[in-house]
C-alpha cells in the first residue's frame, strides 16, 4: 500500500505542510527518499543553493518547485520515478 508523504510525515512527528510554504519542510521530503541535496535539487530541476536555502528556511521553492513537491506529496512513488526518468 502506498502512503502519502504527509502520512509519513505525521508518523514522524514532521510539520510537513506542502499546502502552506511557510511550514514545508523540504528536507524531511528530500529525507524520505534518502537523497543528498545535490542529487535531490538535480531530481527536481532545482538549484543546488535554492535547495539549501529553502531548507533553512532563508528561501522558499518556485512555483514550479512547490508543484513537484505536492506532486510528490499525492504520488511519491510514481512522481519520483517520472522524475529519474527525466
């Protein structure tokens, strides 16, 4: 059975949010999946110092960033290997 990322962050004890950006918590996502930030930022199209900056907290994901991660939220699974296919 798959579970959603926000079931897996409430399991936990994460504040994982992806409908409000200002408690999303980019890391715990990167985390689940077990990936670096450099391998994580290049899975999602985004800049390796975005990445690190949105994680402590100093940025926050571009539209298009914030779409992947709720896709990911939804499907991890699925939208994690759409995202290595590409």
């Amino acid at each position: 059975m798959k579970k959603s990322l926000n079931f897996i962050e409430q399991e936990r004890g994460s504040n994982c949010d992806f409908k409000n950006t200002q408690t999303l918590d980019i890391q715990s996502v990167r985390e689940y999946f077990g990936m670096t930030q450099d391998i994580f930022a290049y899975r999602i199209g985004a800049d390796y110092r975005d990445l690190v900056n949105c994680e402590k907290g100093i940025g926050k994901p571009s539209s298009s960033h914030l779409k992947i991660l709720r896709m990911l939220e939804e499907n991890p699974e699925a939208t994690m290997a759409m995202l290595k296919k590409s």
